[in-house]
C-alpha cells in the first residue's frame, strides 16, 4: 500500500500535478464517509447522497 503512495506521490513531483492532491482527498474522505456510517445512526440521512 506505501509503494502505491510513493509512486503516487513522485507521479506528482515529477508531473507538477499538484492540483490532484486535493481532489483525491476529497474523494478518500467521502469514502471513508460512506463506508463508515452505513452502520450508523446517521445513514438514514445519507441515502439521499448515494
């Protein structure tokens, strides 16, 4: 899993694409949103979203 960040992360250096950063956070912290509240008291509220 830390090769796939490395790689990732000197994709980026080398590539200048440094605007990518904050669209896979996004996108990791929205899944991990997902996955998390499924089981939730909250999923409920998140249906609509999915």
């Amino acid at each position: 899993m830390w090769e796939l960040f490395k790689e990732f992360a000197q994709f980026l250096r080398q590539e200048k694409k440094w605007w990518l950063v904050p669209l896979v956070l996004v996108l990791l912290l929205l899944g991990a949103l997902v996955v998390f509240s499924t089981s939730s008291a909250v999923a409920p509220f998140l249906y609509p979203f999915l």
